[in-house]
C-alpha cells in the first residue's frame, strides 16, 4: 500500500472543502468507506476520494457544515468548548478567535452563520464586537450567543444587548448549544428537521 494513494481524515477535509470533523462523522457514519492504520488513523483512498469528488452527490451524503465562530479570551473554556462540540450531532465547522478584534476578522473572513462570544475580553470585548456588528449590514442575518458570567444587571449597566442576541450563563449549559448548532442548520436548511 503506497503512501501517496491513502490520505487522512485532514487532506480529504480540504479535497471535500467541509470540516475534518465533518470527514470523521461520515466516516462514523458509513457515508465514506475507510481504513486504520496499526495506529488507529483514519484513512481514505485517493481513488475513492476522486470518485467521490467527481460525482453529483446529493445534499444528505455531502451537508455544508454549519460555520462557527467562538470568540473567548480564556484558553480553558475555548478547549473545552472545542471538545465538548466534537459530541454535537450538527456537522459544524468552527473558527476561534481570543478577542473581539479577531472575531470580528473571523466573521469577515468565514461569514459565519452561528457567532458564540464571551462580554469580558482585553481590548475590544464583547459589547464593542456587537455593537460594530450591528452596524454590518451583510451580517444581519447572523445568529448571536453570548455566553457570560456577568449578570443581567451588568449587562444593561454596560449599555445592554441587541433584542435578538441570545444570552447563556457560565457554567456552560452545551446541551442547549447543541441545540441551538441543531436548530440553526435546520433553519439555514444544512440538516432536516427532527
């Protein structure tokens, strides 16, 4: 078996243009046939890779992931965060940013459809982050979710919310996030509806 005909669950990420975790759900999933190596990675035929590539496949077997954007400063809870979404039933792909100035790069750059943000951040926070989304109009249609330890008064002290920003206390409640990654894509047609 030579190595140029296999590729891991990384490279078939970028030939299929959807996530890594996304190739390894399908994999889970039985939608792509693989192998393992002695030391347990995945690995996909180039040949099937080209196979798969150059058919029409249809919405089902190849979903566009749902794209995500997390901006948190602490490094604990974005692992966390990272991990704890690897369980999520929602194909997603995420991109994480430590303020609010790389959020709002990250939002530029991968026009998310999901936003998760910390308030308290050096630099430009959460507040600042929003209220210069606001004023985007090609993001109106984003959905927002801030995840904070502050309480709703310090939270209207600070010059409050938009209405339509959901707003999630710490410790992290991810059972409601999964639900939220699941009915977004289901909103944005991504997956279909339970």
């Amino acid at each position: 078996m030579k190595s140029e005909a296999w590729v891991g669950t990384k490279e078939a990420s970028i030939l299929l243009n959807v996530s890594q975790r996304t190739v390894q759900k399908w994999i889970d999933d039985g939608k792509i046939v693989s192998s393992k190596t002695m030391g347990g990675h995945r690995r996909i035929s180039r040949e099937y890779l080209s196979q798969l590539m150059s058919q029409q496949m249809p919405n089902e077997i190849v979903p566009r992931p749902l794209v995500v954007v997390l901006v948190e400063d602490d490094a604990y809870i974005r692992q966390l965060c990272e991990l704890s979404f690897q369980s999520f039933k929602t194909p997603y792909e995420l991109h994480v940013a430590s303020n609010g100035y790389e959020g709002i790069r990250a939002i530029g750059q991968y026009q998310p459809d999901l936003l998760l943000t910390d308030l308290r951040m050096p630099g430009i926070d959460g507040f600042e982050m929003i209220r210069e989304l606001e004023v985007a109009t090609d993001i109106k249609d984003l959905r927002i979710v801030v995840i904070t330890g502050m309480e709703s008064d310090d939270i209207y002290r600070r010059g409050g919310l938009p209405e339509n920003v959901t707003i999630l206390g710490k410790p992290i409640p991810f059972a409601i996030l999964e639900n939220i990654f699941a009915r977004r894509a289901e909103a944005l047609g991504i997956i279909e509806a339970v």
